[in-house]
C-alpha cells in the first residue's frame, strides 16, 4: 500500500481533488454561472406583458384588460 515511499498516498489525494473540481463544476454549472441565464436582469411583469403584445400573442385588448389588473395589484402578478 506504500510504495516507493508514499506515491500511492500522492496519488489517493489527486483522485480527491480531480472529484472536487467535478462536483464544483457541476455546482457553477447548475446555478448559471456559465450560461446567459444569470446575465439577463429580470423583466418586470409590464416588461413582459410588452413584449408579448409586440410579438403578437395577445390582442390591444387583452393588453388593456391585463394592463389594468397589473396596475390593480401593483404589479405583483400576470
């Protein structure tokens, strides 16, 4: 088990260290760090109503209607 005086205690401690440096990765990887996702600030929910009438999902009226809920509960829900 030790070998040439203690290689295999070297090479026990760099297989810990290779699976730490995977299991951080996968960790930054999953919270966004690498991607866009986090890059973008959050759109507010008049941001979104917007753009879903400029791209043509919802109607001048549809619009309006949810337009006037927003502004009903200031803004909270969609």
């Amino acid at each position: 088990m030790f070998h040439d005086g203690g290689y295999m205690i070297g090479m026990h401690g760099l297989w810990w260290m290779f699976w730490l440096v995977i299991v951080v990765a996968f960790l930054f990887i999953g919270r966004g760090h690498f991607g866009s996702r986090g890059d973008r600030p959050r759109e507010s929910p008049l941001d979104v109503l917007q753009r879903r009438l400029a791209s043509g999902d919802l109607s001048p009226a549809e619009y309006e209607q949810r337009k006037v809920l927003l502004d009903r509960d200031g803004g909270r829900a969609l």
